[in-house]
C-alpha cells in the first residue's frame, strides 16, 4: 500500500498500526512527522520497546534479522526501527530487507527509513518487496510556488489564521524552507494564540522573536568574527533552536561560497557572480570576508564537515553531538583556512 503524507494520519486511525513501513523523502521536517506519528502509534498500541538501528558503513545485517527473531526482554511487542544510509542497503542489506518483507515479525512492527531514493533505488528488489509487504509513504518538497499556502495550513493547524501576504514574506525570509517557517509559525502560537496575523503583526512578532537567529550566526562566521559567531550559537541553543535548521543556513552558505571562490579563482568578477546569484549587499561582505580567508579546498572540507554533521544529526551514518559539531564548525569557519 502506498500513501501520501497527508494521508498516514488518518491511516493510522481507521486502519490501525501494519507491520511494516517504509517512509522515505527529502523534505526532513514531514518525514520526522510521520515517523514521530507511527511511533506515537506504536506506543499507544503496546509496543513499549523501540530497538533503532543504524544501517551506516559496516552495519551487520545480521542484527536486524537477530533482532527479528528475538523476543522482547521488557514488552510484550516492539517498534524496531531500521535507518537506511545515503549509499542504501547494498547486497546482503537487501537480502535481509527482502527477508523482512518476507517473513515479517509477529506482533512487531518495523519502521524502515530513508532520505530520498533515485530510479534504481526504486527499481531494486528490496523496494518492490517493501512495496509489495508493507506500507509505503514518500515525502516530497514543498515548491516555492506552494510554500505560502502550506504555512497558511500550518498556521490553521496550531488555531492561527495567516494571510496570504503574511505568509508570502514568511516563505522569503526562510528562503523557501519548510523547517525554519514552521519554527517561525510554532513562535507565532506561542505569542499570538487564536490570533489572525497580517503581514505587520508578523514582521513585529518576527523582530520580537529573533535576539538570535542562525543567519546572523552564519554572517558572523563569514565575516571572521567568532566571539560573536559563538555568541549567537549560545544564544540559539538557549533558545532550544533545532541543530538541522542551523546547518541548513551553514550549509546554504557554503554552498554558496564554495561556488563563489571556485569561478572567481578561475578569473569571474564577484561582482558579477553577485548580481547572478541575487545576493544583496548585507550579504555581500560577510562573504567577501570568507573568501578572502579561506581557499576553495578549505572551504569544501568544511563543506563536507557540515555535510557529515548535519546527515549524522538526522540519524544516518555517523552520529554526532549536534552542539559540539556546530561549535568546530563556526570556530573553522570564523577561523582560516
């Protein structure tokens, strides 16, 4: 069976729980969702134990089939929890996935999960078993074009009332991510409930709201400024920020700057790559900072780095301290390199 995102909710109370799912997708924040749902799920049907495993680099697929086999030492039923990586399951992960769907655990329920999948992925044998077995639910990227009305939705469902301009300037300033505008619109909740927001009630609520706010974190890095880079990364989790919403804006940046110093290294006018990237002036400078600092090799390394950081904070390969890894981050890219 497959579902859409929107539909797992109401899945889950008509149907109730099945045996196996599979959710996958590049859009972090409805994945984490509807995982949080299906787990939520689990718990109220009794399955009080949750096994995570982590399917990285050198993973023993015997684990999952041994954990399969095994009865519950503190439940009756568990919710066991596999993690697909990047590079997928490979050969004896898809034997054993295949295996799973096969033969599936009695009682258990197993939730397998993944970021986006390309054509092979979906033409290869463990997702047609998945997809045959169990129920599958892919998470796709909300457009630019339909972000406002996806905050306006998310607005009605914590009781606000957004318009339209209100929630347009909204998708701008996140730049189009689904992860910092639902952070702004859980803020929303909190300091106007029930309220009907315009587009000046938001801007002030948005001023009142921001002492510390990840784009200033990252301006400060860029510009070499660490104390105040630090400052704010206190300030930020302090203020309980989400870790992946913070490496969205570092990693945005690098992005950025990696592209920057590679085509000015082969003779373009930064200004010129300014104006086709559309970057205003107030961003202009704290990248002009960063590349006179920092080689295009140094600035991929830390590329990678924050690439690494924010994969293991979301549960795929390595895991890291979210906090510690933003901290060297900041200090290197503050720093030079």
């Amino acid at each position: 069976m497959r579902l859409k995102a929107e539909e797992v909710e109401a899945h889950l109370r008509r149907r109730g729980l099945a045996a196996l799912y599979f959710v996958s997708g590049d859009e972090p924040l409805r994945r984490t969702e509807i995982v949080a749902a299906i787990r939520d799920a689990a718990l109220a049907g009794g399955h009080a134990e949750r096994v995570v495993l982590y399917a990285d680099a050198g993973f023993d697929w015997q684990a999952l089939r041994h954990h399969l086999d095994s009865p519950s030492l503190f439940s009756a039923t568990r919710l066991i929890e596999l993690r697909l990586g990047e590079s997928g399951p490979g050969v004896q992960g898809s034997k054993a996935i295949i295996a799973c769907a096969e033969r599936p655990p009695t009682g258990d329920v197993v939730l397998i999960t993944a970021s986006g999948l390309d054509a092979k992925a979906r033409q290869s044998a463990w997702y047609r078993a998945l997809d045959k077995a169990g129920v599958l639910i892919e998470t796709r990227p909300v457009s630019p074009a339909m972000l406002p009305r996806w905050i306006m939705e998310r607005a009605r469902r914590l009781g606000l009332t957004l318009e339209h301009e209100a929630a347009a300037f909204l998708s701008e300033r996140v730049e189009n991510n689904p992860l910092a505008a639902n952070q702004e619109i859980e803020k929303l909740a909190l300091s106007a409930p029930g309220g009907r927001i315009g587009l000046a009630e938001l801007q002030g609520a948005i001023a009142d709201n921001s002492r510390y706010d990840a784009f200033d974190l990252v301006a400060a890095a860029l510009a070499g400024r660490l104390d105040q880079s630090l400052k704010v990364l206190r300030g930020l989790r302090a203020e309980a920020a989400e870790p992946v919403m913070i490496l969205w804006a570092i990693l945005r940046e690098l992005r950025l700057a990696c592209r920057l110093s590679w085509r000015s290294g082969r003779g373009e006018a930064l200004e010129a790559l300014f104006a086709e990237h559309h970057i205003w002036p107030a961003r202009q400078g704290p990248l002009r900072d960063a590349l006179k600092r920092h080689t295009s090799t140094g600035l991929w390394a830390l590329l990678l780095l924050a690439g690494r950081a924010e994969r293991g904070i979301k549960g795929i390969g390595e895991r890291h301290d979210p906090w510690l890894a933003l901290d060297e981050i900041c200090m290197r890219l503050a720093g030079r390199g």
